[in-house]
C-alpha cells in the first residue's frame, strides 16, 4: 500500500519528524499546522518546529542522556537532527541553534518534499482516517475536547515556563565573563556568559524574586476545566519557575540552574556564590537566553528583578519569560507501546501530548510513530525498541508507567534497564549504559 495516506496533526518537532519518515516510507501525509490561523498564546511565528523555550536540543556527550538519544536518532537518520546540526551555533558540549534559522530549514525540508502537502488550518475532530495527534501541548481547545471524549477519561494538564532572552550589547562585561558551562572547556574563553554572585547579592536577588508579583493566567491556560487539577497550578517538577523554586527554599538556585561548579568570579579571583548562565540564542551571538530561568514574573516584576543581576544591571529584554498551558494525555490508560491507541489500531499520538518531555524525546517519539504508521499501512511488523535503548526505555515508560504516579519524562538513565553488573562510579555506570544502547539500537536496526 506504497500510496496510502496519512494525517498528521501538529507542525511541531514531533508532527515534523513523523511527516518526514511516514513520507520516506512511502506514505502520502496530509500534515495541519493551525498556526497562523490559530494562536496557542506562546508561538511567535508561522514557521513549523518553532523551539519556544529553550534553543539547547541537550548535550552532544553520548554518556547524557539526552546526548545518547540524539545518537540513537542519528543511527535512525533523523531529519530533525540533521536540521539541528546544520544550524547549530557555539554551545560547548550542548547542541544549541539558531532557533529561527533551524525552524526554516525544517520549514523547508517538509515544504518541498513531494509526498507531504501542508495545510494551515486547525483540526477540530480526530479523523476518522489514518492520523497520528502531535499538536502538542497548547493543543486548541476544541481538539483536546474531542480527545477526551474519544479516550473516555480525563485529559491532564500543568503549567510549563520559558526563559527571558536579553541581547549580548546590554551585558555589563566589567562584571560578566565568557567559560563553558561548569567550566567544561580550560582552553578559551567558552561559549556561555557568566554573571556572579556573591552570598549578599545572591539573598538580596531572591527576597525581591520572592516577593515578585507573578502574571494572571489567560484564557486559553483555563479553558479546560473538567480535566484532572483543574483550578490549580500543577508544575512540572522538571521545569519549575524559579519563584517557584526560590519560595520553597531560598538555597534551592544556588544548588539547582544557579550552582557555580568550576567558575569564580573575576572580581575576587574567588568561587561564586552563585551563576546565572546565559547561553547563544542566535547565530549572529546578538541575543543570550538565561539558562534556566523559566519564570511567570509579571513583565515590569522580570525588569526590576533581573537588573539586581549583576551584569544585567541595563539588560534589554527582547523576550521575557512566561508560563503557558501544558497539556499531556493519560499515555499508560491510552496507548500502546507501538504509540497506537489501544482503542483504534490507525490513531497514533507523539509528542509532548503523550508525556514525552525535552526536544530530543519529541523528535524520537515523532520517527517511532512516523515509522510505526507507515509499517502499519504497509502491513508491515510494528516497531518496539528494547528497554536497553534511551528511546525504548523513554517510550515504555511513558505507555507503562503507574497512573498514579506519571508525569512527563525527558531521557534519563534511570529510565534504562539496570545493568547485569554493579558499578559504582556513576559516570562510568553512564558510559557503560550508553554504550550498551548504542550496540542494543545499531543491532535492533540491522536486524
């Protein structure tokens, strides 16, 4: 059935990255993309896989977690990741791009291939044909109603953030400095820009975060009102705003985003404190993102407070940080471990929607369910990955995990299969780990 068609609903990483393989499959894909139709309230543009939060895809060091699976789909020739590497920019051990630029050439590759067609208009109903859902977490209101109603429970939902981005001319560079992240890189003057604290900065910075007024949720963040936690905020404790963490506990930054590992402050030839990091957000290096400091600090509050960080005393902001709606399904009540629900064999999910956390896991769950969709409108075996593989291990969890219990999961080696052997380093324990996936993901795909 080389000329079967196929729907895909979502232009994310996910919705993307399935288009691509399902149409190297052989499969016509018919890909919708509401933007810029419709708003999600967090997009600022037309283009498809636009990265709203952070422009680091994660670590290139395969013992990372997130750096093994970006080899895993690297074996599995990801376009998504292909796209990354040819608009990567400075980021020492991190793959990091240039947000808009890698967004056109996805935009491009999908455009221009002759058996994909895009549509720019918002699906409202789940398709009645073959069709995977990656809209993503700012799902429209009127699809994630007709989700539920057709997964006959509850749909979840919590609060994500993204970080503010100030430009490079605004840094006060008598008090910031250029090093790698955690001093990872001796030889140069590194790829991200460092702002120090001392302990009085530091304790002064977090009473006015503390104390910050924070922005009233929109519309679009409530209009589900019947899912589970409704009318409250539920984090992501993967990605918590930093008032968040700084009212739970004032040391909570210095030993989390803030921790100075490795790095002093040139003004005392000391340890800091504490860092702030700012990392490359655009080719041209004009514009830095904070690392880490996802925030829904009123616009005026993100202003005033930043500006006690040293070096950011005149900062421009030419975006600030925000909180938006997060939507994910009940994927251990919903799917299969091939991502078919396990109510209709032709209806896949990826995505963030499924519970799949950080860039990598929505790129991997696209080629899986990309793939799987094309085996299955081929009559052909569908694909799981063995638990020994980050990519197997992330989709198990997210189809097998206790209910009661599941929240999103970016790639961890927790996730993987336990060793045979016990081994105490954990960095050796991480390369061995990875290694072994590397030889699991390169077998399984020959065979």
């Amino acid at each position: 059935m080389k000329n079967s068609e196929l729907t895909i609903i979502g232009g994310g990483l996910a919705g993307c990255e399935a288009a691509w393989q399902a149409a190297e499959a052989g499969l016509h894909v018919k890909l919708f993309e509401m933007r810029p139709n419709v708003s999600t309230g967090a997009h600022k543009t037309d283009g498809l896989a636009e990265l709203v939060c952070s422009n680091s895809l994660g670590s290139l060091l395969a013992d990372r977690a997130s750096g093994l699976l970006k080899e895993e789909l690297k074996v599995l020739k990801s376009l998504l990741v292909d796209c990354a590497e040819k608009t990567s920019l400075p980021a020492g051990n991190a793959l990091a791009v240039d947000r808009i630029l890698f967004s056109q050439l996805v935009t491009e590759k999908i455009s221009n291939h002759p058996r994909i067609k895009v549509f720019r208009e918002e699906i409202k109903n789940i398709p009645t044909t073959p069709v995977i859902i990656s809209s993503g977490p700012l799902t429209s209101f009127d699809l994630a109603q007709s989700i539920k109603a057709f997964l006959g429970h509850d749909s979840l939902f919590f609060f994500d953030a993204i970080a503010p981005i100030v430009s490079s001319d605004s840094i006060n560079f008598d008090v910031a400095f250029k090093a790698s992240r955690f001093h990872e890189d001796t030889t140069g003057e590194g790829d991200y820009i460092n702002c120090p604290f001392s302990k009085d900065e530091y304790l002064t910075f977090v009473d006015a975060l503390r104390s910050a007024q924070t922005i009233e949720l929109k519309p679009f963040e409530s209009e589900i009102s019947s899912g589970v936690n409704a009318g409250s905020r539920k984090y992501f404790e993967g990605c918590l705003p930093i008032e968040e963490l700084a009212r739970r506990d004032p040391q909570a930054l210095a030993f989390g985003p803030m921790r100075p590992i490795g790095l002093y402050d040139p003004r005392t030839g000391k340890g800091a404190y504490a860092i702030l990091q700012l990392r490359q957000d655009n080719l041209s290096g004009s514009l830095y993102n904070m690392v880490g400091f996802q925030t829904n600090l009123t616009y005026p509050e993100q202003k005033r407070v930043f500006r006690t960080i040293p070096g950011l005393e005149k900062a421009e902001f030419v975006r600030f940080g925000q909180m938006h709606r997060n939507t994910y399904i009940a994927s251990p009540l919903s799917l299969k471990p091939t991502l078919q629900s396990q109510k209709r064999d032709d209806l896949f999910f990826a995505g963030q929607l499924i519970g799949v956390e950080g860039y990598m896991g929505n790129i991997a769950s696209g080629w899986l369910v990309g793939t799987n969709a094309a085996r299955f409108l081929n009559h052909q075996p569908l694909l799981t990955f063995p638990p020994e593989t980050m990519l197997g291990a992330l989709i198990q969890y997210v189809t097998s995990s206790d209910i009661s219990t599941f929240q999103p999961m970016k790639a961890n080696f927790g996730i993987l299969k336990e060793l045979p052997e016990y081994i105490r380093s954990r960095k050796e324990k991480n390369k061995v780990l990875s290694n072994r996936s590397l030889e699991y993901m390169n077998s399984f795909m020959k065979s």
